[in-house]
C-alpha cells in the first residue's frame, strides 16, 4: 500500500532543502516588495476583510515556500529560513540603508484639525477607518486635532491640540510641510 518509508515522508533531500529555502526567501522578499509597494496600511488595523487576506496571503506563502516537499522537515527548513530572514531585517532596520529600504515613511492625514484627502489617497486610508481612530483616541471635534498620522507600524496616532509639537517628533513625516508653524516648537 505504501511505497515511501517513514523517513521518506518527514525528512527531505539536501537538494529539497535548498529548493524550500529558495522558495522560502523568494516569497519573503515578494511579500516585502508588496507591503512596501501597498504600504503600512496593509498592517494597520485590520478589517474582516483584510484579516482574511493576511491568511490567504500565509496560506500562499506556506504552500509555494514547500511545494511538494516532505511536511515535517519542509516545515522546519522554512520556519527556519523565515527566522534567519526577520533576524536579518531586524539587523538591516537599525541602520539608515536599511529603515528606509525596509520601513514605510509615515504619512501626515490631518494638520490643524483639516482632513488632507490626497495624504489619505496615498496612505491608502478611508475617512471612516480616521473617523473611527479619532472616536477611539476619544477625539470630540476636528478642531481637537493638531495632527493624525499614519505610523510605519500601520497605526494611526493622533496628537492634539494644546501643547506645541516638538518639531523633532515630525522629522521624516511625508507631508510635514503641511503642519502649520503655530502648532510646532523649535525650541531646543
């Protein structure tokens, strides 16, 4: 009934080895590409919608990752690749080649208690998703708003109005120039 030993099925060559970790970084690197190219909405809160895309997007990344290779050392080879790859990232990320290859720039959605709609358009961010932001940072009126920001963790913050933003806090922020001076301090 069965013509494959045991082995067969949970180990793999080193030739399958070196195929999964191939496979592996590929997809790791074309996922990269797609959250920098989509940007760091694609991380932010998620909807239903966008939580049934992130395990498609898992379940097509684990598939191509193994192709038809053994499961349990497959498995491994992968799950392994994919920590060599973070741990990777995380060396690149801490240096300035590295931030801006890997990390999205944040990006200014509100200055001054205005809505800017072409920084919404280009952090691919609906005026409900900001709405819905500012309700839960207990904002009342637009008015309360110095500035909303989509960060490069995906997450919107919002900074209200009240106290001078220390003009470093705003340093590499797409759209900075579109925060009014009176809402910024320079003050070193």
């Amino acid at each position: 009934m069965f013509d494959q030993s045991l082995s067969d099925l949970l180990w793999l060559s080193p030739t399958e080895a070196v195929a999964v970790v191939l496979a592996t970084t590929g997809m790791y690197l074309a996922m990269m590409l797609l959250v920098r190219v989509i940007g760091q909405r694609m991380l932010g809160a998620m909807s239903n919608y966008d939580l049934v895309a992130i395990i498609a997007f898992g379940a097509i990344l684990g598939r191509a990752a193994l192709g038809d290779v053994a499961v349990l050392g497959g498995g491994l080879v992968a799950m392994l690749t994919l920590i060599a790859l973070q741990s990777i990232a995380g060396a690149l990320i801490v240096r300035p080649f590295g931030a801006r290859a890997i990390t999205s720039q944040p990006v200014l959605l509100m200055a001054d208690g205005t809505v800017l709609p072409e920084q919404l358009r280009r952090a691919h961010v609906t005026l409900a998703e900001l709405r819905s932001t500012l309700r839960l940072a207990g904002v009342h009126r637009y008015d309360d708003v110095a500035v909303a920001l989509l960060e490069s963790t995906g997450s919107i913050s919002v900074l209200r109005r009240g106290t001078p933003i220390d003009a470093a806090l705003l340093e590499g922020i797409h759209g900075e120039e579109l925060v009014p001076e009176h809402l910024v301090s320079r003050a070193r």
